[in-house]
C-alpha cells in the first residue's frame, strides 16, 4: 500500500521522471543506517573478484567502514588501472592519469 500510494503521489505530483533518482537516493540512505560505504570502481577492464575484494578491503581501511558496497564501470579511456570514486573523493590510479601527470611535469620550464 506505501509502495501504491508513493507512486500515485510521484504521478500526481508530475514527478515520475525523478524515479530513478529518488531510488538512488533511498539506496545511499539505506546503506548510510547500514553503516556501508558506496563506493564506484572504474577500471578499462571489469576487474575480477580477488581484485574488487582487494580494493574494497583498501576501502575499509581508509574510511573506516566495517561494509563496502562496490559498482563496478567500465571506463576503457583509463588505458589500464582504475578509480575509485569515494563519497566525493577520487584515488585515481590509471594509467591515464599517471601519463597526464609525466606530461605536465616533461612540459614544466626547467629550473635553473
């Protein structure tokens, strides 16, 4: 009946569009009373299990979250490696980034 009667209220209120972003927002809720921290994994390549438990465990560590709910993207522009998007925080550990971070220093007026 709860159920029935939100979406009733989305329909009337000419909200039905937002759906999808309502759902994600009672989602972060939820794990947010859960004590889980959402975090996104883009990699150029889906990463296999031992990998994402590997990234998730680094997660615990730094947040201090006893869960950690990973989403896995593909994001082939990365080359190799991956980013980890963390409640605002990005760890970027593409290949990449780090060829963007050799230009800007090759690029650099050397010191004299």
């Amino acid at each position: 009946e709860y159920t029935s009667n939100f979406l009733t209220l989305l329909l009337e209120m000419g909200r039905f569009d937002q759906f999808d972003s309502i759902a994600e927002v009672f989602d972060e809720e939820i794990m947010a009373l859960q004590g889980t921290k959402s975090v996104v994994v883009r990699s150029a390549v889906e990463l296999d299990e031992p990998a994402l438990q590997k990234i998730a465990s680094r997660v615990k560590e730094i947040s201090g979250s006893k869960k950690v709910a990973i989403k896995q993207q593909i994001d082939e522009s990365l080359l190799a490696g991956f980013v980890i998007d963390l409640e605002g925080s990005v760890i970027d550990m593409s290949l990449k980034n780090e060829l963007s971070e050799l230009k800007a220093e090759m690029l650099k007026p050397a010191a004299l």
